[in-house]
C-alpha cells in the first residue's frame, strides 16, 4: 500500500511539473530561470556548508585539536566550488540553457526506458496492452528529437514537448497502475 501512495504521489508531481512546463513555455527565457533557481539551489547549501566547516575548523583550533587537513579542507574546497557554481549559473545562466535542453532530453529518454520497465517486467503477472507502450515510446522519441536539434533556437519548443510528455507519462501511469492494482486503487485491500 506504501508503494502505491507513493507511485500515486510521483505521479501527481510529474503532472504538476508537466502542467507548469505546458504554462510556462511561452515566458521568455524560461530555463535561464530554471538555471537562476538552480543556481540559488547550488549556492545556499554551498554557503551554508562553508560557514559550517570554517565555524569547526575554528572550534577544533580553539580547542587546541589540530583539524584533519583532509576532511575540513576537502569539505571547504567543496563548498567553494558550489558557491562558484552557483554564482556563475545566476549571473550567466545563458550559459547552462543548452546543456539544461539536453538534460530535458536525457531525462525524457531515461523515463521513457523506466516507464517501458514498469509496463512490461515490473507489471507482471498483469499483460498490459500495446497501448500502454507508445506513451513510453514517444518520450524516447521526444528526448531523442531535441538531442538532435538546436536547443538555442527552441527553448519554448524543449520546454513545451517536455511538459506534454510529462502530463502524458503521468496519465499513461496513472491507467497502468489502475489496471494493475485495481483493488488498491479503489482504497480495498489487496490479501
């Protein structure tokens, strides 16, 4: 039943992102925003953990224990790359939208191989309908049409495919999952 609820919840979100993505596509420079909340993402924690390891590194002196070299000095060099990273992906986000296109596509493609998984092994004993495939097949398709595009000149095009094929990963979903615990989904219980 845990498993359910939780496929049911991967679900609403997928439709969710799906739903925003089909919105948003038109906003300009959508994924340069993606890469500025990304960035935002990256630089927080990176900041949080500098502040963190530079405070024990500081502790472990006062205390008159000589810190690991190792440990604090790798986890100070990590932080500082996120806090670069982030930083760089807010000022020049341009930059990252090509290769945040292609992550669309990567990431289309390898939920098109899970959803492929799920309806054809994971289903079992259930045999699902054909149909239950071309869904799967097109986010492959999907995924492979924009790695073999110009992502600069089509970023609402990447924006919008991904968020249609999203929307119809999560119907596709929902229906295999219906059909292969009927009883779960109706709230019985499956003995």
């Amino acid at each position: 039943m845990k498993s359910t609820s939780s496929n049911w919840l991967t679900i609403l979100i997928t439709a969710i992102v799906g739903v925003l993505l089909i919105i948003w596509h038109t906003k300009l420079d959508i994924l340069s925003w993606v890469m500025i909340a990304v960035g935002v993402m990256f630089l927080i924690p990176s900041v949080y953990s500098l502040i963190a390891s530079l405070s024990s590194r500081k502790k472990l002196k006062a205390a008159g224990q000589q810190p690991s070299a190792m440990g604090s000095g790798s986890s100070i060099l990590a932080a500082i790359a996120g806090c670069g990273l982030g930083i760089w992906m807010i000022v020049d986000p341009g930059f990252f939208v090509g290769l945040t296109a292609y992550l669309f596509a990567i990431i289309l493609i390898a939920y098109g191989v899970f959803q492929i998984l799920l309806v054809g092994y994971w289903s079992r004993p259930y045999k699902l309908p054909v149909l239950f495939y071309i869904v799967p097949v097109l986010l492959i398709a999907g995924g492979v049409v924009i790695l073999c595009t110009t992502v600069r000149t089509m970023n609402s095009v990447v924006v919008l495919i991904t968020g249609i094929l999203l929307v119809a990963s999560a119907i596709n979903w929902a229906l295999e999952l219906s059909a292969t615990h009927p009883a779960q989904t109706r709230g019985g219980s499956a003995s």
